[in-house]
C-alpha cells in the first residue's frame, strides 16, 4: 500500500511539471488502462506501482482540465464588467485599499463572462473622495461592482515566487480592480451560507482583538495566531521571524492545529472519565478523539481552512480513524494515507513549499520518536527528547530549506526551543479562549507574554543567519538521502555518511560566468527596471525595481532572493540610474541585505557617486563605461529626472549591450553627438520601456541591435510599450519581460538569450 500511495503522488508531481495538459481523450483513456493494469498486476511490485503512477497523473489531469475551464477570455481582459457577488473571505487592508476574494453569482454586462472566484482589490485612489467611508467592505457580503479584470500574471524569475500558482491552487481564476467612480453597490448586509458564516465570525473576531489593543504592537500577531489574518503582521516582524526561523509560528500552521486537538482531547477525556454514565455510552479514548478531531476541524475553519491546516485536518482524520477502529497502522501508513487524502482533493498542494515542509517534519517527528528501546523516564529524558525533536526538524528540513528560500537561521534550534512550547501552549490558546470569551484581561495577559518572546527573538536575531546559493536538485536528493542517517540512535554505525551526503549541497558553488564572459540578467519586476550583471569575480546591479507600496518594493520580494540565490553576497557596483521609484524602489532593501562596495546614480539624496559620461572600468575581462549623463547637466537645473539617467554600456570580445534606463528622445540625440561610435550594440535594453518618448529613428540606426528587451508590467495603466514603437524594432528580435518573464544576455559567443517563461513553462501559466 505504501508503495502505491507513494507512486501515485509520483504521478501527481509529474502532471504539475507540464508546460501543457494532455489531451483530454488521452487522459480518458489511460484512467481504465491504469485500472486494468492494477487489476491484473496487483501482485507485482513494479506494474502496480506503474499503475498507481498513471492513475495519479489522470487523476491530476482531470482536475487541473477542469478548473482551467473556469478562465476569463482573453477579450474581456482589461474591459469594464458590472457584477454581483459575494465578499468570500476575509478583507485584508493594505496602504492604499483593500483586497478580498470574490464570488461571482451574476454578470450583468452583456456578453460578458467571468471566472466564478476572483481576487478584487479596491483602492483608495489618489483624492480622498475617492474613498468610500471607513472599511465598507465586510465578509458575506453581497456587492454590485463594476470591474476591470485581467487574467492571472505574476512575476517570472528564477527561484521567485509563482504568483500565478498561488492563484492557481486556490481556484482564484482572475484578478480585478474595482473602477473608481463606476457602480459599487452593498445589496445585502450578510448573505447566510455556512461558508460565509464563518469568514463573518472572523471578522467579528478579528475587530475585537483591534478593538481591545488598537496601538499595541504586537496585536497582529494575535489575529494571526486566532484566525490565520497573516495580512495584520507588519513586514518588519515577518523579517525577524525569518531571521530567527519562527516563522512557520506566527500563522495557523499544522503544529497549532495538532496542538489544540491535543489539548481539547486530553481535556475532554479528563472530564469524560468522571462521568460513569458517560463512560459506559462511550469509552473515554474514543470520546478525547472525537473531540481532538472536532477541535481540529473548529480551529481550520477560524483560520479560513487555509491549505496548510488543510492538510492537518486531513492528517488527523486518517489518525482518528484508525484510533476509533482500534486499529494500528503505524506510523507510516498514517502519515501515507493523510498524504493520498491531500492529493486527491487537492493534486496542486504539491506546488506549495509548505506542503513538503510540513509532510517532512512529521516524517522526522515519527522517525525519531517510534521503535527507540529502553527508552527512560523523568525529566531529564523529557528535556533529551524534546532537544531530539529539535535535531531532528532542524537538521532534516534543512535541505529543502536550502533548496526553497536558500537561507537557515542559525539561531533556530534555540528560538524554537522557546517559542514552540510558548506559543503552542500558552501564547495561541489564550488567543483561542479570548475568541469564544472576549474578556480583555486575557488578551493583555496574552499580548504580555508575546512581548517577552519578541523581545527574546530580536535578540537571538543579532546572530548570521546561513545564506548560499540555491544547491541544485540533484545534490538537495543526496543530502535527504542523508538526513536518516543523522537521525539514527546513538552508537548506531555508518551515521558519519549522513555528514558525508550532506556536504555536497552545503558547499556547493554558485555558477559564475567564466572569465571574459559576463551574464546580464534583466528580471522581470513588473512596471520597472532591475538588471543583475555578473562576471567571473564581480556583481554589479542596475536599478532596484519599482516601490509596490509603503511595506513592499521589488528590492525585498524580488532583487535580494534573486541575488541570494544566485549566490551573490556583496554588490561590487550599484546603479541606480534616475530618482523614479520605478527603478529606485528598491534601494533601501539592496542596501540593508547586501554590502554595496561603490554606488553610481543622478539622485543628490543618495549617497555616493554621481555617474558620469567617461567613467570606465574592467572586471575580468568585461569592460564597462557610462555614457551619460554629461557633467554639465548636473549643473543645470533637469525638469524630467528621465533626462538624468545612467547610460551603461557592457562590452567584451563577443559584442555588447546596452541599458538605456529611461532616457527620451533629447537625450538620445545627446548620445548620438557625445558617443556615436560606442553606440553599436547586439543588445539594447530598449530605453523608457517602450515609451512613444524614446526610441527615436536615428538612435536606433545608429544602435542596430540583434536583440532588443522591453522590461515592462503586464497589462501597464501607461500602455507600454507603444506599438508604434515596437514597430520600430521590426529588425531586431523583441523580448517582453511581461511576456518572457525575466531575460538572460549571455555575453559569449553568439550572444544567446534565453527567456525563464521559457525555460520553466507550466500548463497554468498565461491560463
């Protein structure tokens, strides 16, 4: 049975690593063949194995077909669609409005046709009578709004987050904006379905605990602990989270779920037995089950049945069961058949980092807690066991760690061997109770206690936390072949092998471009501009990527996981070519993740140097130089902080490239006089994202690139580029990094460019 449930989410994984669903009577038809092939081939090992694997991959075919039905056509993107639907979940706020999932009952607009869940947000606007009075928007709802939708689209970078999958697996099919003076009606105040019951009581909830600790600092916290509202926990606090390797703490996770089942069985069963008539209707274990199990359930349902209490619940259903039937199945079979029930209501859980963090912890857990002999008693075992426990988790999700977010907090054996217990414990279930009893004291009591613990963390955060390159896939496989080995009991031979076969992955080398060679890594950061150029020994990066809001730029959520997967751990050389936060959003993050060696920009405020025309250095043999702006213009006074950006050229024996920033046609004509001869390029970073201000027909004869690529947003409120513009690069090959995702120029022979949508295409993508 293992080794069928362990193929057939073989199968699954294979399915969501397509760049495109079979086709659907392929899929029909290999459904029966698989169950022939079971059938007839049971008995046999490799067969039935090989027929498990086929079902899961039909399995996940089928659902995947199915909810890809469920799209917004593609000529109805970015046109206005009236709507009737229902606030399906918690509104979360953020600077500039709110966001809420969205259940559409009716489209109102003829012809029109919408997904039947989509994620709106509804912002504030610029003028304060834009904005509606106080948070309008409330859970069970029923609004009529006037939408402008677009299908899913996300960020597209190696190693980055997909936002698109995100969606994906939570069936949110579209994405839209309310439009701002259009229809936005509340047709009812409370629209009475069990779903929308609970995400109300949540709400509910939620503004008590805001209601009771308006300015305390750590109140989101609370809400998250409670409700799973993870949106109320300032950015600040996630990073020492991060820092300290609590964060799975800080939410619902499956640790809190299984926490309060404990602790409602134990309490139950403590009360069951005291009661003689009650222990003869039931006997008390199957009564402390049937509570934990009720307790689970209640407390995913607070958290929104987010997908990581999710599978918790369905974890503790299979060992419910088998506890009620009075049947052992083991460790193992437990964690395997929690593990088919997982897949087979939710085949995209696989996508999700959380999914295999939290299936290898309990693994771990069961490997080192089970079959252990002359096992002691008394608290010094106690305190043994609970730094085994420790060990173990630590030590054994240590390479998906790696492999996943490149990064481990050192400090984390000690932050949870005091935070676990404390929030677990204490800290989340007196949230619970303040819940169902709302009395102040409780959470002041509650908001005490975690004070003492964050200012514990903050300073356990002081310490280094451990940062590589992201080890390829094949070395994270070895060093998990090596984890048991680690874990096996004292005096036990062949441990030292577990070291062995983690080595690999930990001292693994970032890839670098050899000397003479560089590569030029324009990513893709939406409506903005941040370029990663590397040589065999140097880092230099240009522009930081747009500033989203006040608690969110693309330095943080993409530029430094970028650089830090790579492998990069000092910035030689930054550029921050002009003053719009559409390439400078990001400084501040750079600067505080990163040691920044020189720093090149037109902006007076930051410090460093100004980029100048002439400026010119070599790093291994790749020569670079700054083309404009001219001294001068730093002496006059520059209307458009356009006409300041930073011109850099990158040449070696192969050819060249050249990123233009933001400059206009003036400043074109100004390179075309100072520079013509430097000019001539393979690769042009196409200047103003394909602005009808640039591109002018002379800066592009005098250029004539190969390649040309537009770092632009999908779907921009500035319509870039131009398609007048575009037109213009008829000669030369286009990348759009809203189409193509993040683009790499390697500067060798031939000068190859290579798309990640490309490279790393699935079936959900662009759907």
């Amino acid at each position: 049975m293992r080794g069928n449930i362990l193929a057939f989410a073989i199968g699954i994984g294979l399915l969501q690593l397509q760049e495109s669903l079979p086709a659907q009577p392929l899929v029909l038809s290999l459904s029966p063949v698989a169950l022939l092939l079971f059938w007839f081939a049971r008995r046999r090992q490799l067969p039935a194995r090989l027929a498990c694997a086929m079902l899961g991959f039909a399995w996940a075919a089928l659902l995947a077909e199915q909810r890809l039905l469920d799209s917004l056509p593609s000529e109805w993107e970015g046109r206005d669609v009236q709507a009737v639907g229902v606030v399906a979940a918690l509104p979360h706020a953020f600077e500039r409005g709110e966001r809420f999932e969205f259940a559409v009952e009716s489209v109102e607009t003829p012809g029109a046709r919408l997904p039947e869940r989509m994620m709106l947000s509804w912002y504030r606007g610029s003028q304060d009578d834009e904005w509606r009075d106080g948070l309008a928007v409330r859970a069970a709802e029923r609004w009529r709004f006037t939408l402008r939708p677009k299908r899913p689209h996300g960020n597209a970078n190696e190693h980055g987050f997909d936002y698109e999958a995100w969606l994906f697996e939570r069936g949110l099919r579209a994405t839209a904006y309310v439009r701002p003076h259009a229809v936005a009606e509340r047709l009812d105040d409370f629209v009475v379905q069990p779903a929308y019951v609970v995400e109300r009581w949540r709400d509910r909830i939620r503004a008590s605990f805001f209601t009771i600790l308006p300015d305390a600092p750590y109140v989101g916290i609370l809400a998250a602990l409670a409700i799973g509202d993870e949106q109320a926990i300032p950015s600040d606090q996630w990073r020492l989270f991060r820092l300290t390797g609590v964060t799975h703490l800080m939410s619902i996770s499956g640790l809190h779920v299984t926490m309060v089942a404990a602790l409602f069985a134990g309490l139950v069963g403590w009360l069951w037995r005291r009661s003689e008539r009650l222990v003869l209707f039931l006997p008390t274990p199957k009564a402390a089950i049937a509570a934990g199990w009720l307790a689970a359930f209640v407390y995913s349902l607070l958290a929104g049945f987010a997908v990581p209490a999710q599978r918790t619940v369905y974890m503790l259903t299979v060992v419910a069961l088998s506890l009620w039937s009075e049947r052992n199945l083991g460790p193992s079979r437990s964690l395997l058949l929690a593990l088919l029930a997982v897949l087979l209501l939710d085949p995209w859980a696989v996508l999700a980092p959380g999914f295999w963090l939290s299936f290898a912890a309990v693994g771990l857990l069961f490997f080192v807690g089970t079959g252990r002999v002359g096992g002691a008693r008394g608290w010094r075992a106690a305190l043994a066991g609970w730094g085994t426990t420790q060990w173990a988790v630590t030590i054994g999700t240590l390479p998906l760690l790696l492999l996943m977010f490149q990064q481990f907090s050192l400090v984390s054996p000690a932050a949870n061997a005091v935070a676990v217990p404390l929030v677990s414990f204490v800290i989340a279930p007196l949230a619970l109770v303040f819940s169902v009893i709302p009395w102040p004291l409780l959470l002041h009591l509650d908001h005490w206690l975690l004070s003492g613990l964050m200012a514990f963390l903050e300073w356990l955060a002081v310490w280094p936390v451990w940062e590589q390159a992201a080890p390829p896939l094949a070395a994270t496989l070895v060093a998990l072949l090596g984890v048991p080995f680690l874990l096996l009991p004292r005096g036990f031979p062949g441990r030292w092998a577990g070291l062995c076969l983690l080595l690999p992955m930990l001292l693994w080398p970032a890839p670098r471009p050899p000397a003479g060679e560089a590569w030029v890594d324009v990513l893709d950061v939406g409506q903005g501009l941040a370029v990663v150029v590397r040589t065999a020994e140097h880092n230099l990066l240009y522009d930081t990527g747009p500033l989203y809001s006040a608690e969110s730029d693309a330095g943080q959520r993409i530029v430094v996981p970028y650089l830090r997967a790579a492998g990069v751990r000092q910035v030689d050389t930054l550029i921050v070519t002009h003053s719009d936060k559409d390439h400078s959003g990001g400084v501040v993050a750079v600067q505080e993740a990163l040691p920044i060696t020189r720093t090149l920009s037109s902006l007076p405020e930051l410090a460093g140097e100004h980029c100048v025309a002439g400026q010119e250095w070599e790093w291994d043999g790749v020569r670079f130089a700054i083309l404009h702006p001219l001294a001068d213009a730093y002496q006059h006074r520059i209307v458009k902080t356009n006409n300041m950006s930073c011109v850099l050229r990158i040449e070696n024996a192969f050819g060249g490239v050249l990123l233009t920033s933001d400059i206009e046609a003036r400043d074109e004509r100004s390179l075309l006089a100072a520079s013509a001869a430097r000019l001539p390029s393979d690769v042009l970073l196409v200047p103003h994202h394909g602005s009808a201000t640039s591109s002018t027909t002379a800066f592009l004869a005098a250029v004539a690139p190969r390649e040309a690529v537009i770092p632009v947003g999908y779907r921009n409120r500035y319509r870039h580029p131009r398609p007048d513009v575009v037109e213009r690069y008829a000669g030369s090959r286009v990348w759009r990094t809203d189409r193509d995702g993040a683009v790499r120029i390697a500067l060798t022979s031939g000068i190859p460019l290579s798309a990640y949508r490309n490279e790393y295409r699935r079936y959900w993508h662009g759907r």
